[in-house]
C-alpha cells in the first residue's frame, strides 16, 4: 500500500510539471488551415468575420452550422450572400440542387476554395488547378472590373496564391480577377437571378493576410462585388452541426491539453499493466481452530438438566464406565457378577468393598425404573472415586 501511494503521488507530481511547463511554454504558432471564423491563428478566418458588418453596412451576418439543404430550406424568401471560405468545397447531388434553385432565385454565394466539388464544377463549367505560367516566388493578385482595374496588384507568396480556375468555352463566367501570370483566379457565373462569385484563393482571405496592411485592401474590394445585403457566413464544413462539440474534441483542439489527456491514459494504462502483474492476491485471514469441547458438553449438559431425566445420564455414565473397563482392563462386562469384580479389583488396585459398593449401584440403577437425584449424584461420586484411585 505504501508503495503504490508513493507511485501515486510520484505521478501526480510529474503530471502538475507536465501542465505548468506546458501552460508557460511559448505556444508553436498553428499553421492549420482552418478558415474558421473561431480561430485565431493565421489560417482561421476570425479577422474577416469581425470585419462583415462594415463591409456590408447595416446588414446582418449570421454564423450557419446547419447543412447547406436545411438551411436554404429555412430561408424567408428575402435576398442573402451566401459566402463559402474552405479548403475544400463539398457538396452532393441533393445540395447543388438545393444551391442552385436557391442562387436561381435571385440570391448570391462566394465560395473560395482550393479544391471545389466535381459536381459543381461540371454544373457552372470550371475546373480548378494549380497555375503552371507562375515563375517567381510571389505572385501578384490583380481585378479585371473596369473601375477596378487602375488598383495596384497584391502580392502573396506563390504556394499561397497558385490555384486557378479555368473556364470551359460554352461557360457564361466572368472573369473578375486574375494574377500577375495572367491566370484566372475570380469569376462571376449568373445563375438565374443571382450568381455564384468563386475564387481559388482562399488563404487571401485567411487572418495572416487581412491584417497585412498590404494585403487587407484585396479582401474588401473581392467581396464588394457582392451587393449589399444580409451575409449568411457558412462555418458548417468547418466546425460541424451546432451542438456536436464534445469535451475530447475541445481537449484535442489544444496541444498542452491533448498531451496532457494522452500522458494521463498512456500512465494509467501502465499502472494497470504493471500492477495486475506484481501485486499478489489478498490472502484471507485464517482463524485459529478453537477447541468447541467444553462448549459441547455445557450444550449437552444443560439439555440434560433443562429435561431432568437422570436415569438417562446415569445410563451414559454406566456405559462410559463399563467401556473402561474393557479397553483398559481387557474384561467383558456383559455379566457383571462376583468373579468380574474381584478381577476388577485385582487389576485397578481399587478396594474390593468400594468396587462391590459400585457394581451393586450400578445393578441397582439398571432395575429401577425411576431414578432420583441423589442416585445420579452418588453414582458419579462412585465412578470419580474409581477413576481417581486407578490412575495411581
């Protein structure tokens, strides 16, 4: 026991190190790509969602965690941009028919991507690729709308910037911005009353590069092709159904945690291996047999007593009498006359009166059929006496 209390708090004293290092330790920034409007870190999109209400002023923007079918469903009929900012744009069949009747009603939705769905893709004639014209190591973004084409370019590293989109020929698309190698990085597709805005560069639109003063301006005027009404700000592709958050996922969202929650299982696993192999089973306790002889015979004597049947003791002590003499003495007591008791008296060393005394009891006790009190208490006398003087 002392040993595992001693490995106990040896453990729980490495394991509060463990957490106060860790908790001081300068955080390793989190290169994630994200494009969560919760995140902080470079490549979530907590900047731009804090920034919606002024680029579209006076407009309401709503964080959506439902599916993309069961929120256009929910829709009131009025008018909303429906903005997309992912790594990946995932859609099926039942929801590009849902998005598609709801942009042909007149309502509009941004997707910025580097991968978008096939089926998309084959509904609005486009393809996604990587840029194969670009050179040098950073590439310049630059729109092609007439009032925006005098803009200076904005620069971004090339690995950050280099996904295009190209344009199937029968495709109504326009295009809306390219980059400095002359591929198309921004289109507008009518559809219907409204129209779909797809960009390929979403990691312009990502903290690290909103707050670059440099680079914060491409972000504004991108989305201020999109009119001015309600933002509808999708976050279910990248956070889930509200209410799906669980308590491992918070832990595992979080390095010092998540170290903390596996350094705990892999400890207790090996407390649980180790221990079940070298600690032995408890061994019961034993007790002592007790010698329950005279309890017996208090129990036997006092159901005796409590009877009063006297001539049934003296019958037992007669028997237990006449069984020494045969062990001891070799003698057979099935007649119990004269010459039996001479042999008696020559063998045990006991006067011959005190053993004619005894036999003539003893005969006496056999042929009554009441025995008193006094009887039984002369008997034992007898029979004590006997024993007694033949022990010598």
């Amino acid at each position: 026991m002392k040993g595992y209390k001693a490995y106990a708090l040896g453990l729980g004293l490495l394991f509060a190190v463990f957490v106060v290092v860790e908790y001081y330790r300068p955080k390793p920034i989190d290169w994630r790509q994200t494009f969560s409007n919760k995140d902080k870190i470079p490549y979530g999109t907590y900047v731009l969602y804090e920034l919606l209400p002024d680029l579209f002023k006076n407009q309401p923007v709503t964080s959506v965690r439902l599916p993309l079918v069961n929120q256009v469903e929910n829709s009131t009929g009025q008018h909303v941009n429906y903005l997309f900012v992912n790594s990946n744009f995932q859609l099926d069949s039942l929801g590009l028919a849902s998005l598609l009747q709801f942009v042909e009603q007149g309502n509009d939705v941004f997707i910025s991507a580097h991968e978008f769905s096939p089926l998309l893709e084959d509904a609005l004639g486009f393809d996604a690729n990587f840029s194969k014209k670009a050179q040098n190591d950073s590439l310049g973004l630059v729109f092609t709308h007439p009032q925006l084409q005098k803009t200076k370019p904005v620069f971004y590293a090339r690995n950050k910037v280099n996904n295009t989109l190209s344009l199937d020929s029968a495709s109504k698309a326009m295009v809306l911005g390219k980059n400095t190698a002359g591929d198309t990085i921004f289109v507008q597709v009518p559809y219907g009353k409204g129209k779909f805005f797809l960009s390929s560069v979403p990691l312009a639109f990502a903290n690290y590069h909103v707050i670059d003063p440099a680079q914060t301006n491409y972000v504004a005027l991108a989305l201020s092709h999109l009119p001015v009404r309600p933002v509808w700000w999708d976050e279910y592709q990248k956070q889930g159904a509200e209410g799906s958050d669980s308590v491992f996922r918070v832990l595992l969202s979080h390095d010092a945690l998540a170290w903390a929650y596996y350094v705990a299982l892999g400890s207790l696993l090996l407390f649980v291996v180790f221990e079940s192999k070298r600690t032995q089973r408890i061994i019961p306790i034993l007790e002592k047999p007790r010698n329950t002889t005279l309890e017996f015979v208090r129990v036997i004597g006092s159901l005796y007593f409590n009877h009063r049947d006297h001539r049934v003791i003296a019958e037992k002590k007669i028997n237990y009498f006449l069984e020494y003499l045969r062990l001891h003495y070799y003698e057979s007591t099935s007649v119990l006359d004269q010459e039996l008791q001479d042999r008696v008296a020559h063998k045990s060393g006991v006067d011959s009166t005190d053993v004619a005394e005894l036999f003539r009891l003893i005969s006496h006790i056999r042929t009554s059929e009441k025995l008193e009190e006094k009887s039984l208490w002369q008997l034992n006398k007898m029979l004590e006496s006997f024993y007694r003087q033949a022990s010598r």
